[in-house]
C-alpha cells in the first residue's frame, strides 16, 4: 500500500527495495520504528493492537492526505494546531498564568495521546498532573479537551478526525465518556509540584525511561 501511495503522489515509479533501503536507514534520524513488517511511529507502543483496530474499520478507507500535507507534517516539530488546540491553550494562558511556550507544551502532550487513542479520563489524568484543579476547572477542561479529541487526527481512524466521521457518531467523544474520579485512580502518577515533564524527557517515576514510553502511556 505504502509503494501504491508514493507512485501516486511522485507520479512515477518507486522500486520497492530501493524505498525500504531509504525508510530503513531513516529510522536511525527519524522517531520511527520498523519491525521487518510495517513502519510505524515511535510513539506507537502496540502495533498489532493499531493494526487490528484499523483491520475492524474495513469500510473505513485511510484519509486521503495531499502531497502538500504531507510534506507539512515531515517538518520538524509539526503539530496540527485545529481551533479547539488553540482554544485549549488560550484557557490555560488565561486560568493558569502561563505563556503561550508553556500552554503549547501542555497542549502538544494532549494531543499526542489523542492521536494515540487514548480516552478522555487519560488525557484529564495527564492534565491533573501538569495543572492545579478542582472539580469545577476539570468540568471546565473537559469542555475544551472533547472538542480537542474530536478534531485530532487519529492513527486508529487511520488518519481522520472523529469530527469528520459524522455517520459513525460511536467514534465522537462527548462528556459522558469521563468520570472525575478517574484522575484519582492510583494509575496516576503524581509529578513533583510545578514540574513540567516533556514526553522525551526521563519519567518522573524513576524507571530510567522516556515519559512517552513510560506513565505518558
């Protein structure tokens, strides 16, 4: 498939041992990972589990994506930032004090693990240790964390928005989805007060790996 999507956005031929010879040797500058069997993104933890959950979207075909799109997400550091990333971090600017730098930070966390089919209790959690809240700001949170979830492109919608899937309304996100307890569980790592921890920094919680690979997850 891959081979098939890049004769058609090079309009030419792509000899197949010549691209996994390039793709092969770009996992060693690039966050990506290849099993001898699909190329996935670093940050894919369970890549069975994604391409079993794709395999059930059998109608669902993967979002087709323009060369120009694509060559945008290639840049360094790219992040799609919709209406509802930016609202986000207008909230946080506003609420907590913090400079557009910080808010982003926060905000690029989130829709990572959006991105990685996370659930709203999860992304509250991150939330719940990066910010002070009480049980009225986490309600206020949620209403621009679900907008968030749903215009986030996800691996598991292979490549779409649950926004944009508007006949498949199980795959939106609403409030019923979270309880506020969740971000009590004791899954949830507690960093030190103030603490700001990027998803490739050491975890807080001492096992010596990257927080993306770790408690982010």
């Amino acid at each position: 498939m891959m081979i098939t999507k890049l004769e058609s956005y090079t309009a030419d031929s792509v000899p197949r041992e010549q691209c996994l010879s390039v793709l092969t040797e770009a996992t060693e500058m690039y966050e990506f990972e290849y099993n001898r069997v699909v190329f996935s993104d670093f940050g894919v933890l369970d890549m069975e589990e994604l391409v079993k959950e794709q395999q059930l979207r059998e109608s669902l075909e993967f979002y087709p994506f323009t060369k120009e799109q694509l060559l945008q997400a290639g840049e360094d550091g790219f992040i799609e930032r919709t209406a509802s990333y930016n609202a986000l971090i207008g909230y946080l600017m506003h609420n907590y004090s913090m400079s557009n730098e910080e808010a982003d930070e926060i905000v690029s966390e989130c829709e990572y693990l959006i991105t990685a089919g996370k659930m709203l209790q999860d992304i509250m959690g991150v939330l719940d240790n990066f910010l002070e809240m009480d049980n009225s700001i986490m309600q206020e949170l949620v209403g621009y964390v679900i907008p968030l979830m749903n215009d986030t492109r996800q691996w598991y919608l292979k490549g779409h928005r649950s926004s944009e899937l508007t006949s498949r309304t199980s795959n939106r996100v609403t409030s019923s989805s979270f309880s506020s307890k969740a971000t009590n569980s004791s899954n949830v790592v507690q960093f030190p007060s103030g603490e700001k921890v990027g998803r490739n920094d050491a975890c807080p919680c001492g096992s010596g790996k990257k927080y993306k690979k770790c408690c982010l997850n």
